[in-house]
C-alpha cells in the first residue's frame, strides 16, 4: 500500500474511532462537562432545571407567571413570613429553606411564583426542578456557587413515595452534607403534605413489628425538620373566600353588584366542593369571560 493510501486509511480508522465513541457516549447516557453562561441570568429571570442523561441544563423561561401578591388573601402571615425571609436572602444576610405546606388551591404555589415581581431587580432568579431530577441537586449547587445571583430552586407539589429514596441529596443540600451549601442557594418546596412522607396509622401502632419505632418515625419526619421556616396553609371559611372573590373581580374590574357576586361566588364554591383561593380565581375569571362575551357584538 503507498504512503498516501496508509495516511487515507490512518484517517479514516481515527474518524471512525471519533464516531463510535460518541455513539458510545450516547448509549451510556454519558454527557459533556455542563457548560453554564453566567450572561443567561442577566436576560431571564426565571428557568427549568432539564436534565439530559448524566448531566443538564437551565432552560429559561421568557414568560414566567408574575403572580401578584395583593391578590393573596387569607395567608397574611406566611406571605409575610416568606417575604421577610426571602428579602433577607437576597440582601445577602442570613435566611432559611422554606417549605409551604397544607390545603390545595391556598396560594402555596402562588407565594412563591409572586417574589420575582418583587425581587428579580435585585437579583433573585427561581430555577423550577421536578421531584424526580432531585438527584441533579449536587450538579445544579456545582454550577451556580460562583454565579453572581441568589437562586431559590422551587420544587413545587413535593411528596415521596414509601421506599422512594430520590429524598436523600435533598436532605444533604437543606442541611448535613460535608460540602457547604453555596450561600446564594436556597430551597423553597410546596407539599399538600406536611411531613412529605405517606404517615401510616401502624407506624404509631407499631403493627410493623419493629423494636425500635420511634426510630422509624423520627426518620420520616427529618427531612421537613431540615426547612428553617415551615408555612402552613389552612382551608378558608367563606368569609375568606368571599373576600378573596371580591379582590379578583376588583382586579378584573367586574360590573357585577356585591350581593349578586356572593351568591354566584357560593354556587360555584358548591359544585366545585371546596372554597379555595383556586376556585374563587376560577370562578371570577368564568364570570368575567361570560360577561364580556355576552357584551360583546354578534
């Protein structure tokens, strides 16, 4: 063979090497080293954690839900509560992981969404992270320790399984690892459950037969104990959840007299059995849009 066909032949066999260790990459669901452009924080302010085999990425949010916190009503003390905390975050003094836990539609989730209005001018971003990407939790801290920003990761709707143990890195980041927690890095979670793990009558029974039960108990409780600040959320009366009607229709600037506002603000409480900071939202924005198409020209 001549000298030019060997160097063909050397080139073509280093191609076909190159090729096949991507495939190779590939099929091991093995990454590159993450890349993070700090400039990315600067144009949005809020992101998606999407994880991508071993490694992930921030994928920006153009149009994040800017709720507006005037609009809670009936939670006074954990709105509160989670400002000041978050305030203190942001101003770099010291500050709490917080979890918000308790009835549905009670605006746990809307508390959280609604402090990038009030502090994403000075510097909070929120990174959206589902329960199942958890294990990306030393990955993200890596990538966001230098960055010049104070990142709140939002797990929202958290609960676990019984034997679920994607929990583990969660515990380690709240509070237990060697590795320090980067300090422009909390953790704010949402949960219908107060203790995110499924608690069972037999575990106060002991019916499970093990010695030590208290043991087992005290394991399930430890990791909302590791949250500073625990928010609760109790269901409304109807005098809240009136007041939370009036507030949306004020917002929405309703032509609908008080007393007639109650009573369609009851009904609709009735048939969807529960009153809800959720459901008046619901109900009002039905109203509002069966009132403008019902003004509106044929």
């Amino acid at each position: 063979m001549s000298d030019t066909g060997t160097a063909r032949w050397m080139e073509t066999a280093q191609h076909l090497e190159r090729v096949l260790l991507k495939v190779e990459r590939l099929l091991e669901g093995h990454d590159p080293e993450p890349h993070l452009d700090p400039a990315l924080f600067e144009r949005y302010q809020a992101f998606r954690w999407e994880k991508r085999g071993k490694g992930g990425t921030f994928a920006a949010i153009p149009h994040p839900h800017l709720f507006d916190l005037d609009l809670l009503v009936g939670v006074d003390y954990a709105k509160e509560s989670l400002l000041r905390n978050t305030a203190q975050f942001v101003a770099g003094f010291p500050a709490n992981n917080v979890l918000l836990w308790g009835e549905r539609g009670t605006g746990k989730s809307s508390c959280v969404k609604g402090l990038l209005s009030r502090f994403a001018g000075k510097g909070l971003r929120i990174i959206e992270i589902q329960r199942c990407d958890l294990q990306s939790l030393p990955l993200i801290s890596e990538l966001l320790r230098a960055v010049p920003y104070r990142f709140i990761l939002f797990c929202d709707d958290l609960s676990f399984a019984e034997g679920d143990t994607s929990y583990q890195e969660l515990k380690v980041l709240l509070d237990g690892g060697l590795e320090e927690r980067p300090g422009n890095l909390l953790v704010y979670a949402t949960s219908n459950r107060r203790h995110l793990m499924p608690e069972r009558m037999e575990d106060n029974l002991n019916l499970g037969g093990e010695i030590h039960s208290e043991e087992a108990i005290s394991d399930k409780l430890a990791l909302s104990d590791r949250f500073g600040l625990n928010l609760s959320f109790t269901p409304f009366n109807q005098q809240t959840y009136l007041a939370i009607v009036e507030r949306h229709a004020r917002a929405h600037n309703l032509d609908v007299s008080d007393p007639e506002l109650q009573k369609e603000a009851l009904r609709w409480a009735l048939h969807k059995g529960q009153r809800s900071g959720r459901a008046a939202k619901q109900f009002v924005e039905d109203l509002a849009g069966r009132l403008l198409i019902g003004s509106s020209p044929d």
